[in-house]
C-alpha cells in the first residue's frame, strides 16, 4: 500500500491487470486453463520478437510431477486471453490430449516457428 512516507515500488505499479497491459512478471507463472476452466499449465516464458518488440509465443509448461516428466510448449500469444476471475490465461481451443500432440519445445526438440504455427492453426 502507498502511503505518503513511502515510494511505491515495482509490485505496487504492476499490481493492476484490469487493463490492457500485464507487467511480464505477472504473466511468468501465471496458470493456464482450458475453455472448460480446467487448469492445464503455466507460462513459464516469453518469446519476443527482437525487431518488432511484440509477445509471438507463451511457453507453456505442462503436465510432471515435481519437475520429472514435464513438458513445455509454444503457443502463439494470441491465443492467450487473461480472465481476471481466474487470474491467469485461457485457451479456448487447447485440451490436455491436444498437447500430447503439440511440437515439444525442448532444447532438443522444435525450434521451427512455422511447424508450431501449423499445429495451432495460425
């Protein structure tokens, strides 16, 4: 809380995401859910183009038990929608059976943009 004693700090004005902006350190760990509200993961990172400046991809991580066995995923940004009830992301379209079939974003798996594309129907 800001008081007049007091300088706000980063989290006080970034605590907000009723608008149309979210701080990136709301968005890393943020839980992601089905169009059922279903929980299906969290945003782990961020893929941002460097020339433009724009969000193309949330990586989604999914599934494991204690880091083993775990998954992530590229999914275009704009697929993304914040819901603020839930206070995290929905997808309409994602089910947890449709991403045993996503490309693995992996260091040794996919790093072809337009194969992830594809996949999504972008």
């Amino acid at each position: 809380m800001i008081t007049p004693t007091n300088q706000p700090t980063t989290a006080d004005l970034t605590e907000d995401t009723q608008g149309s902006l979210i701080a990136a350190g709301k968005v890393n760990g943020a839980s992601v859910y089905g169009a059922d509200a279903e929980r299906i993961g969290h945003i782990e990172d961020l893929m941002i183009d460097k020339r433009a400046g724009t969000v193309e991809y949330g990586v989604l991580h999914f599934g494991g038990f204690l880091g083993l066995g775990s998954k992530h995923y590229a999914v275009p940004w704009r697929m993304l929608r914040y819901d603020n009830e839930l206070e995290g992301f929905v997808v309409e379209n994602i089910t947890k059976a449709r991403l045993d079939n996503a490309p693995v974003y992996e260091p040794a798996g996919v790093r072809d943009w337009n194969m992830v594309d594809n996949y999504w129907g972008m």
